[in-house]
C-alpha cells in the first residue's frame, strides 16, 4: 500500500489532516492516537517504508498478555500523521477527535518487512506508556466477510507486564497531557498542525466505523460550519508546531498547504 488509499478516501479542503507524501529514511517511531469518532478505537500506527502503517484497534493495546487485541489493518498514512491531534470535523472521513496517545520509537525483532508479509510481526515498543515486546499476527478467518484486515495486538511476557491493564487510567496525551474530553472541548483547536483545514459544505465519506457518524455528528456539524471564521484563531492554540502562517481567508473552496 502507498498512500493512495488514504488520500482517497479525504477531501484535504475539508479536513485539516494532512495530505502527505512518502518520506523514507526517517526511522522507527511508532504512535497511538486515541480516535473518538462515531465509536472510540485507538489507531495503532508504526514508521516504516516511508509511512505509517495502520491498524485500528478498538479496544487499544494492553500490557495484559491475556489480552489479544483485535486490530483491522487499515490504510498506511503518511508519517506527517505522526503528531495529528485535534478534531477532524464532523461530515468528513474518522470525523471526531483525536488524541496521541502514546509516542516513541519500535525495534523490530527481525526482518520487519518479512515479519509483516508473513503476518507474525514482532517489535518492541519504547514509547511512554508502551513498552516491551508485542506482536501482531495475522489473522486467517474462514469467517463469512472477512476481509483478510484482522490481526491480534498481543503484549509479550516480559518486564512490561501490567496484569489486568486498564487503558481507561490513561486518558491523557503524551504530546499535551489533555484528556480526550479536554481536546474535544478545545473547540478553537481544530488541529496541532500547521496546516489549517478550509472549512466547508462536508463530504459524504465516512470512517469504515462510521456507519452511524452521519446522525451521531447532526448537531455538531452545525457548529463545525461556524467555525470558518474561527480557523485563524484556532491555529494560535497550535503549540506543538508553529501557529498557521496564513490568515484565514474564510473562502472555503481554497487549499492550503501551509
Ligand atoms: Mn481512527
């Protein structure tokens, strides 16, 4: 997978993630972003090849290794994903909010592009909430309708174990410490990046969770279509990245690669 993909299931005049490219070389982080889109997942995401590859995980990863997490490979996104934490407004694609989770740097244990063919990838995490070995196997569903997507997330035996780990107690950002309510709430926030999203009439594309986003975000999408005039503003609270350079036209048809 390149990111094609993920490029088409976004209308980048519509949202503020970013559009992307390649961009190899760069070496082995890992992130987690806690997703609240029309149902809470984390989004599992590990550098490699130039982007990042994918995997939601509803229930988000464990340190229990009696927990084997249900992971859907999804489409690789670009690694300037890497530090994306903010609301993608209602009517777009994962419409909702995210947090990063969790940052750091992963070590394969052998040859990653192997392991991930094979579908027995095995890594260690150096992240502030993650830590020691995992793996994520591929698994082969005979089930009706599967899609060949699924894996397991499973936290080896090692120093790292927590026993009976409950991803609940750690509702804050490794980037902002805020909470998943609390970067909700930031409504002058739309995003950390520097690239401010044009806001708009929404697009119909939905998140492969979000069969129901359309009616879940009716209200929200009302308030999202008055926050044209506030993309300027919102950029000032960018504290990770500089704040946006561009002032805000309010002309929604213009992009912006900031
Ligand atoms: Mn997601």
């Amino acid at each position: 997978m390149a990111l094609e993909e993920y490029k088409r299931k976004r209308d980048f005049k519509q949202t503020p993630e970013p559009a992307g490219k390649i961009e190899r070389g760069k070496g082995h982080r890992f992130v987690v972003q806690k997703h609240r889109a029309s149902r809470l997942h984390y989004d599992f995401r590990l550098e490699m090849d130039g982007v990042l590859k994918s995997w939601a995980v509803p229930k988000g990863p464990s340190l229990d290794p009696a927990d084997k997490r249900l992971a859907m490979q999804v489409e690789d996104h670009p690694v300037s994903y890497f530090d994306f934490e903010g609301i993608i407004p209602s009517g777009n694609y994962g419409a909702g909010t995210v947090m990063v989770w969790d940052v750091g740097t992963w070590e394969p244990e052998g040859g990653a592009d192997a392991m991930l063919a094979k579908g027995d990838l095995k890594f260690r995490l150096d992240g502030e909430k993650l830590k020691g070995s995992f793996a994520l196997v591929h698994i082969h569903s005979r089930r009706p309708g599967n899609k060949g997507t699924e894996w397991l997330l499973i936290k080896h035996r090692d120093a790292y174990v927590q026993e009976g780990y409950d991803i609940d107690e750690y509702d804050y950002s490794a980037l902002t410490n805020r909470s998943i309510d609390q970067i909700a709430a930031d409504s002058g926030a739309q995003w950390t990046s520097s690239r401010p999203a044009a806001t708009g009439r929404a697009s119909k594309k939905n998140d492969w969770l979000a069969d129901s986003i359309a009616k879940a975000d009716a209200a929200k999408r009302k308030s999202a279509k008055t926050t044209k005039s506030a993309t300027a503003a919102a950029n000032t609270t960018a504290a990770k990245k500089a704040p946006a350079k561009k002032k805000s036209s309010g002309s929604s048809g213009e992009k912006k690669n900031a």
